[in-house]
C-alpha cells in the first residue's frame, strides 16, 4: 500500500514546469483588466485584485518547483531534456517579468528588482533553450508545436517594463533577439501546421500561442518608438488575423480532455485585448476599445473555466501524475 508520503513525493517528482503557464495567464489577466481601467478612466481596485491572486499563485508554484529541484533533480533534468517541456522554461521568467510590468501599477518599489531579476534569467534560459536546440541531438519535427514561440514571447515582452524604467538598450536588445526568432520559428511552425499531421491532442491548445509574438511586441514597440507607425499597424494586425485563425479552432480545443496545457488559451488572449486597447489610447479609436472589451470578456471566462477545470483535476488527483 502506497502512503500518502509517498503519494506526495510522486506528485512533487511529476511538478511540471508547465505550471508557470497558470501565472503567465493570470498575470496577463491583471494587465488586461488594468489596461481597460486605464482605457475608461476606472480605478484600479480590480486589477488590484487580479494582481495580487497572481503573485500568491507565483510564489506558490515557484515554492513547488524548487521543492522538486531539492528532491528530483534527475526529473528536473528530465523536462529540461523533453523535446516539448524544453520550451516551457522560460514561461518562469516571463511570468516573472509580467509580474514587475504590473508591478509598475501596484507596487513599484518591487518592479525594477523583479524585472532585472526576470530579464536576466530570460536572457540565460533564452541561450540555454537554443542552444539546446542546435545542440548535438536532433529534434523530430512532431515536437515542433506554437510552444516554442515561448521563448521568443518572453524577449518582445522585456521591454513592457525596461523601456519605462529607463533600460532602453537592453530592451531593444531583446526586443531585436525576440522578433528575429518569431520570424524564424513562424515559417518553421507553420511548414509543421500545413505540411505535416495535425498537433498531438495535448499541444492542440498551443495553437493559441501563435497570436502572442505580434500581440506582445505591438506593446513593447509601441513604448520603445513612442508612436503607433507602420511596423505597429502591422504586428497589431497578424496578431488580429492569428485570433480569427484560433477562433475557428477553439469550440474543438475546448472540448479536449483537460491538460495543464490548457492554460496556453489564457495570455495570448490577454497580449491580444491590452494591444486592442494600447492602440485604441493612441490613435483614438473606439472600434479597438470595443476589441479590446470584447477580448477581455473573452479572457475572464476562459480563466475562469481553466480555474475551475485545474482546481477539479487537482481534486481528482489527474495532475503531477507521469506521462
């Protein structure tokens, strides 16, 4: 008979790393929520809240992993090996660096630390990641999924704090490296999409990853140039076309047995409202308010349904459990 030790222990040996997609989502979710506040003119009580969830949720879910890399550091280098989770890494420092953007709203004294923190352990996982990439051993073309935007998402998303706190340079440092990449691993993924067979069930919701690259670098281009021109116009825009494309697909990943992969529907949506209400605040345009609205009611009921659904496979024990 197995105890509830060592029950626990075998949870905290399968911790995945994808976990931290839980408070990418939800920090998006608090800069969704504090772009609206900021577009209508409201207070910042709600995202406040929204905040403060992802930060306990964060340390958390940290608290869990370094506990798994004192206990199971082989399993650490397991997922750090896997051909799918490698590009889970660097949602710890995205998530990270999401955190400190909303930090500038509601707790600034923290945001420099957290961001600089964020920033230089998603310039390592970054070398790390790609390096594993072009490393000796060869990838099959059935791992390559939208996941592996991950890493490029978290450089575009280094500026949404580094340009307001006063790192210019290194922003565009990593703006450059994240938009290079995008440009790279788009036509790969896509070459995936269209020539080969279709995503396994479980990396079916990372489809949804394809709208954050432009999404997230339309904000952060935007707050590097000071002015919404020609190259915004156009990333805000594939990012439009990337959310009809996932639209037309998301009644049937929906309907897909529930995974912490899930949670991949999450920050892409909230990348893609608070871009609809960054332009709408510079150019004046209502219709992207009413994108930005329409996206971020959108979110708030997919969070809460991944919130409902996680907390239920927790319940029943389906998650931390071996593939």
């Amino acid at each position: 008979m197995t105890t509830a030790t060592e029950q626990s222990g075998n949870r905290l040996e399968h911790y995945p790393v994808t976990f931290f997609a839980v408070t990418m989502g939800m920090a998006g979710l608090a800069l969704a929520i504090g772009a609206f506040e900021k577009a209508y003119g409201l207070t910042s009580a709600v995202s406040g809240i929204a905040f403060g969830v992802a930060m306990i949720l964060f340390g958390v879910i940290v608290l869990g992993y370094l506990l798994k890399i004192l206990r199971h550091w082989k399993s650490v280098v397991g997922e750090w090996k896997h051909p799918v989770r490698l590009a889970f890494f660097p949602a710890i420092s995205i998530s990270l660096m999401l955190l400190a953007t909303a930090c500038l709203q509601h707790l600034p004294v923290i945001a420099e630390g957290a961001w600089l923190l964020g920033m230089a352990l998603q310039g390592v996982l970054t070398i790390a990641v790609i390096s594993g990439w072009v490393g000796a051993r060869a990838f099959p073309h059935v791992t390559l999924s939208p996941a592996w935007f991950i890493p490029a998402v978290g450089n575009v998303i280094v500026p949404l704090a580094g340009a307001p706190l006063g790192y210019i340079e290194l922003s565009w440092y990593f703006m450059s490296v994240g938009l290079l990449f995008w440009i790279v691993l788009l036509t790969l993924v896509m070459n995936r999409l269209f020539f080969h067979e279709p995503l396994p069930g479980k990396l079916q919701p990372a489809l949804v990853i394809l709208i954050a690259p432009p999404a997230v670098a339309f904000t952060a281009w935007i707050g590097l140039v000071g002015e919404v021109d020609i190259f915004a116009r156009f990333l805000l825009n594939v990012a439009y076309v990337f959310t009809l494309i996932v639209a037309v697909q998301l009644p049937r990943i929906i309907k897909l047995q529930f995974s912490l992969s899930h949670w991949a529907l999450s920050f892409p949506i909230a990348a893609a409202a608070i871009a609809s209400f960054k332009f709408a605040g510079a150019t004046g345009s209502q219709v992207h308010n009413i994108f930005g609205v329409v996206l971020l009611a959108a979110l708030v009921v997919i969070i809460a349904g991944l919130l409902w659904r996680t907390f239920g496979a927790i319940k029943a024990g389906k998650v931390c459990q071996p593939e």
